[in-house]
C-alpha cells in the first residue's frame, strides 16, 4: 500500500476548543520559523469549513494536481520549503460553501492523509477546525499510524477560552495524542507607536491551565498590527519584521517544537 507520509519526519497538530483563537496564525508562523530554521515544511489544513491557509501564503488561485502518487500539494515558493493542501484549492469559487455532512467530511479527511504526495518533510502541521468532534477524531485516528509528534493547543486569555481548551486536553488524552505545549495567543496589544502592551482581554489564562494541568507552556503571542498585517498581504512576517514584538515568542514556539523533535530523534 502507498504510504505518502513515508518522507515525513514529524507531524504536529495545532488544536483549539473553540474558533478564532489564531490555530491558523500560529500554524503559518511555526511553518515560516521552521522554514528559516532551514526545515522543509508542510501544512495540511483540514478545516473544511473555513479554510484560510491558502490566502495567508497568497496561494489561494492555485490548482492541486494529480500524480502517480495521489494529489500534488501546492509549494509556496520556488525552493519548495514550504507545501500546502487544503479544501480551499478544490473549491470552484472561494466564496464556496463546504455543506457536508460528518462521513462526507471524514473521507476527505482520510484522503488527505492518505493521498498527499509531500515527499521528504522534516514537519507537516495539521491545521485543525475548532471543537473535538468528527474532523479531529477523523484526523487523529487517520495520523495515529505515523506517530505524531504532538499537538499545540491555542487559547486566547479569557476564561472562556481557557476552558474551551481544558476541553481539548480532555479530547487529546483520550485519544493519547501527546500535548507538546498551550500558547497563549492575542495575550496584550502592542501599541504601534510606543510598543506598550496593554492587557486588553486578560492575561494568564493559558499559562495557568498549563501549570494546572502539568503540561509545557510554549508562552505568549501579543496582538500585533505587523503580524496582522503580513497575514494579510501574505508577507513572511519572521523575516520582515524581526524587531516585532511578536517575533520572539513565536521564534521561541518554534524552538522548543524543535526540541522536541530531537529528542524524540535522538
């Protein structure tokens, strides 16, 4: 039987209890820290219903095509550091709704994992939907054979985050998918002009649920003008703004993601 992710070193999920918590910033920028770290990188993003991954990396208009080994990903740049799949590439208009049903949905899912021809990665980051249902059962039981490395869970400060994403610890020890750490994202403003933060939900939540539930804390992510800004535009905010304020955290998320993988290498 083909096995597509045979060339794939380590596989990291990025899970979060509820939406709009930043799953998909923290999944672009751990994939450019990665990608500057000198690491291939690629990210399978299986939120069905609301795919952003290609039109962060500004890929949105390119098409998937087939090969002897399953569906061709989409490579962000010309040295192919960097590939993609997502729903978003076989939807007709991107204005698309994706009106499935769970068995529907959870083909796909196990087609994605399955049919990708990513060749040789050192990380593929699974940019999950929101919740702990269907897709996420679906996605962990299709990855299950291939060891992930572990799971990143995003929640922003706020309690009810927070508890969301105690959900989610639930959900991963569960399933025993390994927690590599919870990142506390949207924690602060950075003002443009001063560079303050300012607290502007709360500030702490994540690192203590992580302290309460003897898990790693990967740290602090502000909200940041710049980094919603490349997001935007599609620009590689490790590289162009490197004085953000945003940039250390999220270099060091990447590091201790790194850290990870060699010890489990070694």
């Amino acid at each position: 039987e083909r096995n597509n992710l045979a060339g794939v070193q380590h596989i990291v999920l990025v899970l979060s209890g509820k939406g709009g918590v930043g799953k998909s910033t923290i999944s672009t920028e751990l994939a450019l820290s990665l990608r500057h770290s000198g690491k291939k990188v690629g990210i399978l993003d299986v939120d069905l219903c609301g795919p952003t991954i290609p039109r962060v990396f500004r890929v949105q208009d390119n098409d998937v095509h087939q090969c002897d080994s399953g569906w061709v990903p989409v490579f962000v740049d010309q040295d192919k550091t960097i590939s993609l799949m997502s729903i978003g590439f076989l939807l007709e208009k991107p204005d698309d709704a994706v009106v499935w049903r769970g068995p529907k949905k959870n083909a796909l899912i196990k087609q994605f994992v399955a049919d990708v021809a990513w060749g040789d990665l050192d990380f593929l980051i699974v940019d999950t939907p929101p919740g702990t249902s269907d897709e996420h059962i679906s996605t962990v039981e299709a990855l299950r054979p291939y060891k992930p490395l572990g799971a990143i869970l995003v929640t922003t400060p706020q309690a009810v985050s927070v508890g969301d994403v105690r959900r989610e610890l639930t959900f991963c020890r569960k399933t025993g998918l390994h927690v590599l750490g919870i990142v506390e994202n949207m924690s602060g403003f950075v003002c443009p002009h001063c560079s303050e933060c300012t607290n502007i939900f709360s500030k702490g939540g994540g690192e203590e649920l992580a302290r309460h539930s003897g898990v790693p804390f990967l740290g602090c992510v502000p909200l940041d003008p710049q980094l919603s800004q490349s997001l935007e535009e599609g620009r590689d905010f490790i590289q162009e703004f490197p004085k953000s304020s945003a940039f250390p955290a999220l270099a060091h998320i990447a590091q201790q993601v790194l850290d990870s993988a060699s010890q489990r290498s070694s």
